[in-house]
C-alpha cells in the first residue's frame, strides 16, 4: 500500500522526537514567548515551575521565570546582560510611545492620560519581577511617554493648554484631597491587576 511520500506505509520514516517535544521546540517563524512571571496575559502560562531542576539554568539567567524569587535573586543585577530582556524593554517603550499618544489625546480631557508605572511597581513587590526588569521596563515606559508628550506638544503647537488630570485648580479641589484620589485610584488598578491578571491560583 503506497502512501503520499511515495514509501510504503511500514517503511516510511518516523520521527525522531515525541509529538509533544516536537510542538514545544522552536519554529521559524514562530513568536518566541520568554518565561515572566509578572506577565498581565495568559495568567501564569509563561511561568516555569521553581522546583524543577530543568528550569535551573533558565533562572540562573531569568529569576523572575519563576514566582517568589528570593530577596537575592530578586535585586542580583546580573539580568542586566541578558539582551532579551533588553529586547523587551524597548517592546515596552515602543508600546508605551504608540499607545500613549493616542491616550493622551483620548482621555486626557477626563482623566489626565497618566499612565504610570504602578503595576510594574506592583509586580516587584509581589516578588515576579526582578530589579534589574523593573528598571529597564520603567525607564523604557519613561522614554516613551516622554516622546509621546513631546509629539502631542508638536500635534497642538506649543504648550499653551490644559488637559483634565495634568493640572490641579486648587481653589475648587485641595492637593491632600488629588492625593487621597489618586492613591484610591492606584490602589484599585494593583488590587484588579493582581486579582485578574497576576495572582497564580
């Protein structure tokens, strides 16, 4: 009985790896995902498991592929010479530039267009994001606001207005009541991140 490859069924070639090793190994073309456990998408796929001794070299390299990471690992600087993690943190400004021009200039008459690092934040004293992510991933997202600021300033030809948050009128609202606001509203968006996109259960 002839097959499609032109070889008989019992000769044909089997492969050589299992089908599950095959679709778990790299493709061309394929989108190559990092292990992160402070990642806000697919609630912990991307988390290697602490205990297994396979997973040792990845978090040598990458502590924060795995939650609770020790004190130590958590502030080790050495993830500082991993260009993935450079890689991502340009992903994060690139982001963060695109998205914050068109936040700015769609919210801003509502709620300020702040986009702050908060859940970054959260994520290292949560113990799934290192020091050294969390401070590429926020200089990045500091970049790219800054830029997009600067082209909204170009967009509206100069700096001679006033949008929703970025201002305090203090004769209507007092700066001890924007603060109590402000840190009610950061405190809800860690509370939600956490419950929705980060907290392994």
């Amino acid at each position: 009985m002839e097959h499609t490859d032109g070889l008989p069924m019992g000769e044909r070639s089997k492969p050589s790896t299992p089908p599950l090793e095959r679709a778990q190994q790299p493709m061309e073309g394929r989108t190559r995902r990092n292990a992160f456990a402070g990642r806000l998408s697919g609630n912990q796929v991307f988390v290697l498991d602490r205990d297994a001794s396979s997973n040792g070299t990845i978090r040598e390299r990458m502590p924060d592929a795995a939650p609770l990471m020790s004190w130590s690992e958590q502030f080790a600087l050495g993830s500082f010479r991993q260009l993935e993690l450079w890689k991502a943190g340009l992903a994060e400004g690139r982001a963060k530039f695109s998205f914050a021009t068109l936040f700015i200039l769609s919210f801003s008459a509502v709620s300020g267009g702040h986009l702050n690092q908060t859940i970054t934040f959260g994520t290292l004293f949560g113990r799934l994001c290192t020091f050294p992510r969390l401070v590429i991933y926020v200089g990045f997202q500091t970049i790219g606001t800054m830029l997009a600021g600067l082209l909204v300033r170009k967009e509206l030809g100069g700096r001679d207005f006033k949008v929703g948050g970025c201002w305090l009128a203090t004769e209507l609202v007092s700066v001890s009541d924007a603060f109590v606001i402000e840190f009610m509203a950061c405190s809800v968006l860690t509370i939600i991140s956490f419950g929705m996109g980060l907290d392994p259960r």
